[in-house]
C-alpha cells in the first residue's frame, strides 16, 4: 500500500416532488494483493442499497475511475 485510502465520498440526490431519495457512495479500498477496488454503492436512502466491486492493478486507474463516475453523478443532480 503505497497510496493512503482515500475517505469514502457520499453523494445524495433528492427531491421531494418526484419522491426521489438516492444515495451513492464510492470508496478506494486496497486488496489482499496489491490491487485497487472500486467500491460502489447505492440506491434509496434509508436501505442497504446495492454493491458493485472493480478491481484495478493500478491505484491511478482506480482513480481516475472514481472521478469519473462522480463527475458523472454530479451532472445528475447528486451533491
């Protein structure tokens, strides 16, 4: 672990008149192996959401991975 982890970033998105309540949650996490995960999680706050795991061989990728789906979430509303 070269790279400290990043603190995870919580996003939410919502909106009363559509009864819209969404979270998304991304968080670098290393592995067992020396690779990077992805951790993604979402759905409607106040449940467990869902989960999805990509894996990296390099920490920039898994980066730049993540800025991307943010940038990606904020144009859709998610602060």
């Amino acid at each position: 672990m070269d790279k400290p982890v990043d603190e995870p970033l919580h996003l939410t998105r919502i909106d009363p008149e559509r009864n819209m309540a969404r979270f998304y949650l991304l968080s670098l996490q290393p592995t067992l192996f020396g690779d990077v995960s992805l951790l993604r999680n979402w759905g409607r706050i106040g449940t467990g959401g869902r989960t999805k795991i990509d894996t990296y061989d390099e920490a920039e990728a898994a980066s730049a991975a993540c800025d991307r789906l943010e940038r990606s979430k904020r144009r859709r509303g998610y602060r």
